[in-house]
C-alpha cells in the first residue's frame, strides 16, 4: 500500500510548492536554524544540517535515541533491565490517516502551524541581529 504524501516532509514553503528538496534547500535552512540559535554570523553545525535534512525531507522530527526513549512508557523509561510484557496487535491505519491516526486536515493544519512558527523564529533572529549591528 502507497504512503501519504502528506507523511513525507515539508510540501510547502510560504504556500508555495518546494518540489524535490536540494543541498542548497538543506543548507538554506540549516543556515535559518543557526541564526534562530543565535550563531551569528550564523555558522550552521551538524546537529543544524541534520536537522535541516529531517524536516524538509519528512525524517522524524528526534533522533533514533529520543525515538526510542519516547517510544517507552513512563512507568519503563526508568528501568534498567527492560522486560516483555507482551505487545498489542498494531491496527491498521486508514488511508486518510498518518501513523499518528490524524487526518489529512489535522497533519496540513499542524504543517502551517510549524511554518508560522518558524517563521516567526526566523524573523525574531534575523530582527534581533539586524538591533545587534545597529547597536555595534
């Protein structure tokens, strides 16, 4: 069975189409995340390239071992000796949802809630920096 589009990265950027994600899309936005981090000039490092490459190519929003910490219940996270304690049939999703069990309306409204906040991430820093230089 076919994955949803939906599912795969970022589809839109300002509303427009990105199409196929290039290096220089990668870096563009590793460069972005740098400067809301406060790197000025801003100095994109591994963490922010990797990052950049999860969000615009669909890669989960943690790292393997987040993934797998969060993956854990609670009452497990804490164990040092995990053990079985059997496991649930998984269900099997439907075609208008993600793994998440959200629709198509809830994953593109939580896309342009993401974007909004990046945005306005990008333009605090890029504001910040411009009060910065005046200041110097």
């Amino acid at each position: 069975m076919k994955k949803n589009p939906l599912n795969r990265g970022v589809l839109t950027n300002n509303f427009s189409g990105i199409g196929v994600v290039t290096r220089e899309m990668v870096h563009t936005r590793a460069r972005e995340l740098a400067l809301i981090a406060g790197r000025v000039p801003p100095q994109p490092s591994a963490a922010d390239l990797e990052q950049a490459r999860r969000e615009l190519s669909g890669g989960p929003e943690m790292d393997a071992q987040e993934t797998l910490m969060d993956d854990l219940p609670e009452s497990k996270r804490w164990d040092p000796v995990p053990g079985s304690a059997g496991h649930a049939a998984p269900e099997s999703p439907s075609e208008d949802e993600d793994e998440e069990g959200r629709s198509e309306t809830e994953q593109l409204v939580e896309e342009g809630a993401n974007e909004a906040e990046r945005d306005q991430m990008l333009q605090a820093a890029k504001a910040t920096a411009r009060k910065d230089q005046r200041d110097a």
